[in-house]
C-alpha cells in the first residue's frame, strides 16, 4: 500500500472551561490516515469532536483555551505538524494544506473583494505579482463555476449568495493547489439544490486537481456519495472505519448502525420515513464528563456490564488486510449477544 | 496632626475595609457573583467607601477647619510632614484638611447633581418611549441639539450672563445639562417593555398613564439607569473640579478638589502637593465609580457585556 | 445614499439653529443689554430706555430673535466689550490656534489608542494587557487639566523639556525666519497636545481592544490564519479593517471631548485659543464673546459628528455599495 499523506496519531486536544473549573477532552486520542488522492469522510454528531480534530491539523485551535496534549502526533509528508516552527506552520496552511469551513455567510472577510482575499494566498505562498495573482483569482473563480469571474472578481462577499461565497472559500483554498483539502461541513449551510452542486463541484476538483480530500460532515448521506473510506467520531474517539462500500454493506458499532438508520433513504417513500427515521435515543455527553468504559455505552441498546466498565480498544474486524475495518466495541467478542437483541 | 485625628483616619480606612468585605458577603447571589467577578470591584468599592466617609466624617478626621490660615508668613508651602500631612498650600491652609473637606463638595456636589440628571433623563425618556409620536420626535430632537452642544460652554455662557451662581444652581445646571444620554437609555428601555404582558394588563385595566409609567415601566428600566448613573457620577466630578479650577464652579474659599489644584497652580514648582494630591483624590474616586459602574453593568444587566 | 446624506445634513444645519436660538433665548433671559442686571444703578433710566431703542431691545421679540438670526447667518456675532472688536475678528484669531491643538491632539488619540488597542488584543489577558488596561482606566479617570499640570511639573519645571505655556516665543520668533519659528511652535505645542491626546488614547484604546477582540473571534480571521498568513498581516490587515469601522464612530464621539479638553488644557498651558478666549472673557464680563465660542464650539462638535458619519459610510463597503 503507499505511504499516507497524513497520518493522524493519538491525536489528544483539551480545553480549559470558561471559569478553570474542568477540561473538556473534545477530541481524545483520534488516530486514522488519509492517503493521496482519495476522500476520507469524518461522520459524526455534532459535538464529537470532528471540527477540533480538523482544526488541530493545521493547529487553528485558539489556545488557551485549547491545547494539543504532547504524545498527539500529526504527521503530513513526513514531517510532525504539531512540532513545526511557526514560519514552517505558515509554509503548509493553505499551500499544501487547504481548508474551507462550514459557513460561507462569515468566514470570508467583509471589507475585502473576494478577488483581493484570493489573490492573497497566490501572493503569499507563490510570491506571485498583484496583478497576476488576480489573473489567477479570475482563473479560479472560473475553475469553481462562477459565471462572469472578471466582474465578479472585484465584488465584495456581501453581494453574493450562500453558494456562490462556498464557492469563492473554494477557489481560495485550491488557489495553491494543496495536497490535501480539509472540508468542514461544507455543504449544511446551504440549500440542498446548491449543497448537490458544491459536493459535485468538489467531486470534479479532486479528480482535476489530484488532491486528497478530508470531508467532515454529520451527513452519512453525503459521505455515502463521494467517500472512499470512513471515519466515523464519537466522544472525541473513532468508534469505526473501514471502506465506504464495506462500512455500509457492515456497519458493526451501534453508533454507526443508528446513524444509518437515521438517514433517509430516496427510495423510502415519506410516509415510511417518519415512522421508520429512528434516530440515536439521547444525545452526545459534555466533553467534561465523558461516561466510564464505553462511551457509548448510555445509548447503546446492546450495552452489559462489560461495557459500563471497560473501555473497548479499537478491534479489528477481520475485512482484508489488517487494519482495513476497525469498531471500538465489544459486540466484536460477543457477536451473538447482537442477533440475541435482534 | 494629633492622636485623636490619627485614629479617626484609621479608622475610617478599617470602616471601608469592613464595609466592602460586609457587601461582598452580603451580596451572594448571581448578581453579586457577576459583580466581584471583576478584580477592581472590590478596591474600587473600599475606595468609594473611604472618601464617603471622609465626607461623613470629616469634623473628626480633618485637624484644622479647612478655611483656617495657620500662619500665612512662616507656615505656608510646607511640605508634607507628622504635622501637616499633606502639606499646606499657598495660603497656609493645611491641605489634608481640605482635602477632607473638599470630598464633602466633589462627592455631594457629583451625586446630586446626578440625581437630577438620571431624574430628569428618566422622566423625559419614559415619557417619550411611553407616548411615542410627536411627543418621543420633539423630545429626541432635543436630546440631539443637547448632546451636540458641549456642556463646558454653556456652563460658561450661563456664568458669564449672571456672574456668580450659588452652589444649588450650580448643582441645578450640571445636573440639566447632564441628563440627555439617561433619557435616551431610557426611552429604548421603555420602548420595549411597554408592548410587555405585564404593562399592557396594567394599561387594559384601566391604570392612568402617570400610574402605569411610575409604578409598572420605570422599575422594570431600572438596572440601566442605575448603571448609567453610577457610570456619570465620575464624569460630572469631572466637570465640576474643571469649573471649579477655572474659578466659576465653587467658590474660593470653599474647598472643592477641583478648586484646590487651582490654589497650588501658580506656586507648582515649588509646593506641587497642594495640586498633586487633589487631583489624585479625583482620580482615584473616579476610577473606583467607574470600576464599580462596570460591574455593576455586568450584575445588573448580564446581557450587555462591558466594552 | 445621497438622499441619505442630504437628511444628515438637514439634521445638522437643525441642531446648529437650535444652538442659535439657544443662546438667543439665554442672551435675552439674562437682558442681553448693557442694562442687564448688571451695574444697574451706574446706568441713569433715560440712558437706559435710548440705549434699548439702539439695540432694538423694544421691539416684539420674535423680531429680535430674526434679527439676532440674520446678523448670525452674516458672521455678526457682536462686539466684544473687552477687545473693542468685533467678537468675530477675536474668534478668527483664536480659532487656528484651537484647531492645531485639536487636531494634534486628535491625531495623538487615535495613533497611540488604535496602537495600544490592537497590541493589547493581541496579548489579551496576558500581563502587558492586564496593565496597560489599568494603566488606561486611571488616565481616563483624571482630569485633563491635572494631567496638564502633572506633565508641566515634570517636563517644564523639573527636566526643562519643553515650554510651560504660550503657542511661541515672541522675542525668539521675532528674530527668526518663519520657517524656525514653526520648530518652536511645535516645541510649544507639544505638551498641551499631549495632555489632550493621552486622555483620548486612553479611551481610544479601550474601545478598540474591545472591537478587535470582538473582531478576532469571527470566522473570517480563522480563514485569514488557515491561509498561511503571518499572525502580523491577519490581526493588522484583515482584523484591524474590520475593527476600524467601529472605530470612525468613535472619532465622532471624540469632538465633544476634545472641544471641552481643550477649554481646561488651553486654560492650563496659556494657550490663546477659543477655550482660553472664552474664560478669560468671563473674568472680562465679556459675554458676547462667551456665547460665540459656545455657538462656534457646537458648530464644530456637529460637523465633526457629520463627518464621521460620512467616512464611515464611505468606509464600509457594505453600506457603500449597496447604496450605490
């Protein structure tokens, strides 16, 4: 197999609560990899950890309060991020690593056109001329699907749409051609006629541009579509990951069976949906008190006494090489206790 | 300085000591929590406690009559000393004794004429934001033309055309041209508590406007209009020890902080306690008001965060 | 936005009347004539009633007011009693001086408060932040005179540094070409100006540090940092435009304090501007020339307000654009 592109070890970032009283372990010990070229889907409730994680790969935490615990290993073209002097830091952010976030409406910035907040990286990281890094803004807001890119060039994000500024966040990330995108929720602020278009269009730029891309979404739906393989987050943990068609065709965690069983289908009609959309009972704990053992294990249906006092290890579960599909769940040595339920 | 006024100034400063430490365990609430979250609410509140009670107290802690010249030929300009703690100014008079004194003026002078600011801003603001129509336009046409035109200057258009005023007036008018920012404040506040259940019950039960507006919309905007008072204070000490320094604010020999700088003004170099330690007083006293103000606009009104 | 400017402006040319007719109202209270209240007996009745004929002080008062409007629309402010000149020939002369302190003192205020506010959220809650916020918080809390009389002791009377009051030397002026006397102008001017414009920063830097903490909390200077940008050109490019807008308000904000500063620091530092001009005026009785500075100060508090209005919606492309 070839050598990933990024590799994520034990990946532990903590936050002080507002008033010092306690520390929130939002993501607390993530370890997966992202190969060149393919997409890695991050699924997840809200909550679990998938926006820090992404945010601690370029180190974008604000610390304090956050901090990256030492041990926590992040390696990208064979070089450790989290121990990079701050000029080399700068070299990778948005040259070789790339991100766009979840709202469009405010991650650009107001008082700049989008051709001048474009342009800046091209300067930047290219050392390109003014004038020849807005040729390259208008080339990529071209490449992105923006119609008339020359005029709109020099409009500010105020006078653009929801979907048109994702674009423009699109065209500034890919402006360097970076190896990897990381995409936060890309797609949830917008309608879903539009969301279709964006994963399309980042669909088509992947294949183009020969990039990896890391999208993290909430969405199995989303992911279903356009991943190669799957992590899917609880807690601030991996709880699964295996291959797109592996982790559909044999979802093994709970957690991932209840998050499959809440996306509905196009070819369920909506009268079965309403009764039929079962969805995780109760929500994702305070990252100040994670639950003893298994974390999942207050909403799970099959827990036992096992599992409230002992935290699974990520196992693996036997598909290909090793490694290839991996479940932090206990089921995986009592597989009958899952067909006693059913 | 004798024994007896030693111990009266350590005992003013135990006396603040205690009254701070007695609020912050009286005060326990979330309020109160909210309030001494802020490091300087605490000092700022031993501060206000100590010169209020200076003021109060000034007969026992000042040990000469503020207007007394002790011996204009041999004992003015002394600097500060076990006897004159302070120092005198150029007139002889020892100056902590004034300073004593003068808190009585800058502090009354700064409160009162704020409670005729927030009580006017108040009533024109409630009246405004209660009537609405041509009665809130006249009344914000006002407010602009009096914000817009600086106080400083219409104070001294007003001295110039009647030569001296007396200390009421004097309160009087820093306090009528003080009142515009309340009255906006308040009007806002107003505006949106009278589409409230409970305003509109008390209108549909038939309460007479007068009775509505005190008793049912003006406690309920009390909170920022507590704040802004407390926040101004400071702002009119500010005022008043400038027109007093310049000589039209209170009258020589009345001590006022404002118009003992003046005193030590001309001899600067050679005895600067005399200008040095009012102004300091004036400094401390409204730092202190203005650390308090912003906790108590953190306690009283969470939802506006201090700028 | 045109429409929008031309409704400012009505507004201002209002408020402006509104002071006219202000110290009209307050002119006529007090009598307004050299038989006020004032020195009433030196005056004989007969010489009294012919002198209210010459002033026009017996006609209906709503004629007085259009005449006291008219004259005022024309520049005729009055006589000053103490300068035996017209109030206007005095103001020209005190004006220039005010608006040079004003100014540097404006310019002093927002560089060294805009500088302190934005390293200050740099640094937030750290140890630089924590004091020069205290520090700020006392500043803004003395009088500006004091301050004035702090910064004469130590620079004028101890160290030497600088001239304790007056705009320049007339004897060393006298001999020196113009362009020389300007470097002593400036010398002159130094500490009045700072006086002034140190209170101002104090308060300048506390509302910017607020707008930039504000500032940097926004997604958009997450973008900015996810770029590859230097910590420098993310808090100073893209943080900075954004928390400068709020900031043109506050320059509206700072005219009212400056013109009232500048009566006490003018008054401190011998400096013959309007402010000076007005309190020496009172020790004259010299209230024509009183309510003039007070008209003239409101006149500029209100353009300044304008102003600021104006840049800030030229400023903001949001506002800008769209009303275009």
């Amino acid at each position: 197999m070839t050598e990933p592109l990024l590799r994520v070890r034990d990946l532990k970032t903590y936050f002080v609560t507002e008033h010092g009283s306690g520390t929130a372990r939002a993501v607390d010990g993530v370890s997966f990899e992202v190969y060149p070229g393919e997409t890695l889907g991050l699924v997840g409730e809200s909550g679990c950890g998938k926006t820090v994680t992404s945010l601690s790969i370029l180190r974008l935490i604000p610390e304090p309060p956050g901090h990256i615990r030492p041990g926590s290993f992040i390696e990208f073209e064979g070089r450790n991020l989290l121990t990079l002097a701050p000029r080399e830091l700068r070299a990778i952010r948005g040259n070789r690593i790339a991100m766009i976030f979840q709202e469009p409406m405010t991650s650009l910035n107001p008082v700049f056109t989008v051709g001048d907040q474009i342009a800046e990286a091209a300067i930047v990281h290219q050392g390109l001329s003014r004038r020849r890094a807005r040729a390259r803004a208008v080339e990529m807001l071209k490449l992105v699907g923006i119609p008339d890119p020359a005029e709109r060039v020099d409009h500010y994000p105020h006078q653009m749409s929801g979907g048109m500024r994702q674009r423009v966040m699109i065209a500034m990330a890919l402006v360097c051609h970076p190896k990897l995108l990381i995409a936060d929720e890309p797609t949830t602020a917008l309608d879903v006629t539009i969301q279709a278009q964006i994963l399309e269009l980042l669909d088509r730029l992947q294949r183009d541009l020969g990039m990896a891309v890391m999208l993290i979404t909430h969405d199995l739906g989303v992911v279903a579509g356009t991943a190669d393989r799957v992590v899917v987050m609880y807690a601030g943990e991996v709880v699964e990951q295996a291959a797109t068609g592996e982790l559909f065709a044999r979802p093994l965690h709970p957690y991932t069976e209840g998050l499959m069983a809440s996306v509905p289908r196009i070819d369920t009609r909506v009268s079965q949906v309403r009764g039929r959309l079962h969805s995780i009972p109760g929500q994702v704990p305070a990252a100040t008190a994670w639950p003893a053992g298994c974390r999942f294990h207050p909403r799970c249906p099959y827990a036992w006494d096992r599992c409230r006092q002992e935290a699974p290890p990520p196992l693996d579960a036997g598909a290909g090489e090793p490694g290839a599909h991996t479940v932090r769940c206990w089921l995986l040595t009592e597989p009958q206790r899952r067909s006693a339920r059913a | 300085m004798t024994a007896g006024t030693w111990l009266a100034l350590a005992g003013a400063l135990v006396l603040a000591f205690a009254l701070a430490a007695e609020t912050r365990r009286a005060a326990a609430g979330p309020a109160g929590r909210r309030f001494f979250r802020h490091p300087t609410a605490a000092p700022g509140l031993v501060v206000l406690a100590f010169f209020v009670t200076l003021a109060l107290a000034a007969p026992l802690i000042a040990p000469y009559p503020s207007y007394l010249q002790l011996d204009p030929v041999h004992l003015a300009n002394q600097p500060p000393s076990g006897r004159f703690l302070l120092g005198t100014d150029p007139l002889s008079r020892d100056v902590w004794s004034r300073l004593v004194y003068g808190a009585r003026f800058s502090l009354g002078i700064g409160s009162l004429a704020m409670l005729v600011a927030v009580s006017v801003g108040a009533a024109v603001g409630a009246v405004a934001g209660y009537f609405r129509r041509w009665v809130d336009a006249l009344l914000m046409r006002l407010v602009d033309v009096g914000l817009a035109i600086p106080r400083v200057f219409v104070l001294l258009v007003v001295v110039a055309l009647w030569d001296r005023v007396s200390l009421p007036v004097l309160v009087l008018l820093i306090g009528l041209t003080g009142w515009f920012g309340t009255s906006r404040l308040v009007r806002a506040e107003v505006l949106s508590l009278r589409e409230r259940e409970f305003v509109v019950a008390a209108r549909a039960l038939g309460g007479g406007s007068a009775r509505v507006i005190l008793r049912h919309v003006l406690p309920n905007a009390a909170a920022p209009i507590i704040v802004s008072a407390a926040l101004g204070i400071g702002s009119v000490m500010l005022l008043e020890a400038g027109l007093s320094f310049l000589g039209i604010g209170v009258p020589s020999p009345k001590p006022s902080w404002g118009n003992m700088i003046a005193d030590g003004q001309d001899r600067l170099a050679a005895a600067p306690w005399t200008s040095l330690f009012p102004g300091l007083a004036i400094s401390l006293v409204v730092m202190a008001l203005n650390a308090v103000g912003d906790a108590l606009r953190d306690a009283l009104d969470p939802h506006k965060e201090a700028a | 936005m045109s429409a929008w400017i031309v409704r400012r402006l009505a507004a201002a040319i209002a408020i402006v009347l509104a002071a006219v007719t202000l110290t009209f109202f307050l002119l006529h209270l007090a009598g307004g004539s050299p038989c006020g209240q004032r020195d009433v007996q030196s005056v004989a009745p007969e010489v009294c009633a012919r002198l209210r004929a010459q002033f026009g002080l017996d006609r209906p008062i709503w004629e007085q007011y259009g005449k006291y409007l008219w004259a005022v629309l024309h520049g005729d402010l009055g006589q000053s009693f103490w300068q035996r000149r017209p109030v206007i020939a005095a103001l020209g002369d005190a004006m220039p001086n005010t608006l040079v302190l004003a100014g540097t003192a404006l310019l002093i205020d927002f560089t060294l408060g805009l500088a302190l506010g934005v390293y200050q959220a740099a640094r937030a809650r750290r140890f630089g932040d924590i004091a020069l916020g205290n520090a700020a918080l006392f500043v803004n809390s003395m009088p500006t005179f004091w301050l004035g009389l702090v910064l004469l002791l130590v620079f004028g009377q101890w160290l030497h540094l600088v001239p304790v009051g007056g705009t320049h030397d007339p004897v060393l002026c006298a001999r020196l070409d113009s362009l020389h006397c300007v470097g002593d102008r400036l010398w002159h001017l130094a500490l009045p100006a700072l006086t002034l414009g140190l209170v101002g920063a104090a308060a300048t830097a506390r509302y910017q540090r607020a707008a930039m903490l504000e500032v940097i909390a926004q997604d958009f200077v997450r973008t900015a940092r996810a770029k590859g940008l230097r910590e420098r050109r993310v808090l100073l490019v893209h943080a900075l435009r954004n928390a400068l807008l709020p900031s043109i308000t506050l320059f509206g904000l700072a005219f009212p304090f400056l013109v009232t500063g500048a009566v006490l620091v003018e008054w401190v530092f011998a400096w013959p501007g309007m402010g000076w001009l007005a309190v020496m005026a009172i020790g004259q009785r010299d209230y024509p020339v009183v309510t003039a500075t007070a008209l003239v100060a409101s006149g500029m508090v209100t353009v300044g307000n304008l102003l600021a209005d104006v840049v800030y919606a030229a400023a903001d492309p949001r506002i800008r654009v769209r009303g275009a």
